[in-house]
C-alpha cells in the first residue's frame, strides 16, 4: 500500500473487558510490521479505554474515542470531557456517526463544535456524514453530503478525516457498488478542494466492510482507509482486514 491508509474500528457498545482483550491479543499475534502510511485505530466504548491503553500500550495501535463533547466541562449528564479522553491518549475521536444523529438527535451544528474542540485540543476528528436510502433513491445523495461538509467541518480544521457511511449499508450486510462509492469519494475530494478547506484530507468508506469485499472496496474505490463497525468485533474478519492493508 503506498497512499496513507486509515483503519479504524469502531466497536460501538458491543464489547466487554474479556471479550476485547481477546481481540488485541489476536490482532498482537498477527505481529503487523511498523508501517508510516497504516494507521490501526481502535475506538472502543469509554469504559474500555483505560483497559485498551494499557494493553496496547507497547503495541502499534491508536487510541479514539467513538464521541465527544464539545464543552471541556460542565452539567452533562452521562458525557465524557476531552480533557479525560486525552488523558488516555486517545488521538481521533468519531463524531456525528449515524447511530448519534439517530438516537441522541446530534445536529450538523453539534458535530461543527466537537470538531473545533477537537482540534482544540491536537486530536482528529472522524466526521461521519452519509445519506438515507431514500434519499439515495432520490438521488439527492450529493446534496445531502455537501450540506453535512459544509456544515460540519469547520473551515480552519487543518486534518480532515471524513468517513463516508451511506446509513443504509450501516449494519446491513449490504455495500454500494465500487464505481458509486468512487463517484462519492471523488464528490467529496473535489468538494473540499473547490470551498477551500484544508488539503489535508482522508476520505474513508463505513458500512459493511468485512474481508469479503475490503479489496474491492479499497481498490476500486481510492478511499483512504476504512471505518468498520461488525467486522472489527469478530477477531478472524479484523485480522484478515489488517492483514490486506499490512501485508499486501
Ligand atoms: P458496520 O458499521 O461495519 O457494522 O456496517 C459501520 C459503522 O457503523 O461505522
């Protein structure tokens, strides 16, 4: 692999301590070589982190957080500050994934201003943007992705990482053809060039990758890594996956 690539595994609220150790002692066997341009990122839920930091500690693999808030502190019940997600060397956080936006009603606006505390604070954000079926269907799909970009990404963010997730390939088993997930890649690339935002980007792909169709996806479609939710929990499909980034 030339080009910079992101791996980012996003466990979401489906792990425990045993089960997760389990999967970093699988990956660790693997024994993946230092690489410059492969970056194993693992996102697991909050109550995992100290755990996965210090079990990692001595491995090649970077620490996120799956969300932020976008005050350093105050009256919010059941959050996490990012002066706590630091401290545990987390370097990206994911903000604005669909699963949020769905159930916690997160707004392009919140998504704007954990970006910029993000930033703040020298860590990356992963920006989830991606549309409905229906509005796949409707083929408004490109509208709805600059709206996202335009009002999620703030101008003076110097390291753009964006994963594209078409909501309706989350969790679904089910991916958009390399050629559409080329032509949104492409969009995205051309859109970000065009306003002037930073040309430090990563443009990843999210929704049902697995190690069936990660050579498809990552080939065809010049996405700059991969955000993995169901594949990243099972110890046999993430290795696979790494193991097409690290040693092909
Ligand atoms: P999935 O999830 O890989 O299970 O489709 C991706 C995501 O939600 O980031």
């Amino acid at each position: 692999m030339s080009q910079n690539k992101l791996i980012v595994s996003n466990w979401k609220m489906n792990l425990n301590i045993k089960n997760s150790i389990k999967i970093i002692t699988n990956m660790a066997s693997l024994n993946l070589p230092k690489l410059r341009n492969c970056k194993n990122i693992i996102c697991p839920q909050f109550l995992l982190i100290p755990k996965i930091l210090e079990i990692t500690k001595d491995k090649d693999i970077i620490l996120g957080s799956q969300d932020c808030h976008y005050e350093e502190k105050g009256a919010f019940t059941g959050d996490s500050s990012i002066e706590m997600i630091k401290s545990y060397n987390c370097k990206y956080s994911i903000i604005g994934h669909s699963e949020r936006r769905q159930y916690y009603n997160e707004s392009n606006e919140n998504v704007h201003k954990k970006a910029t505390i993000l930033q703040k604070n020298k860590l990356t954000p992963i920006i989830c943007i991606g549309e409905s079926l229906d509005q796949r269907k409707k083929n408004i799909h490109l509208n709805v992705l600059s709206k996202q970009i335009v009002e999620c990404i703030p101008k003076e963010l110097k390291d753009i990482v964006i994963a594209y997730e078409p909501i309706w390939s989350i969790g679904t088993g089910i991916t958009p053809s390399s050629d559409e997930i080329l032509e949104v890649i492409s969009f995205i690339r051309n859109f970000l060039k065009k306003n002037n935002f930073s040309d430090k980007s990563s443009i990843l792909y999210g929704g049902s990758v697995n190690s069936a169709n990660i050579d498809l996806i990552i080939s065809a479609s010049k996405a700059d890594g991969v955000l993995i939710g169901g594949a990243s929990i099972e110890t046999n499909e993430i290795n696979k996956i790494l193991s097409y980034f690290y040693f092909n």
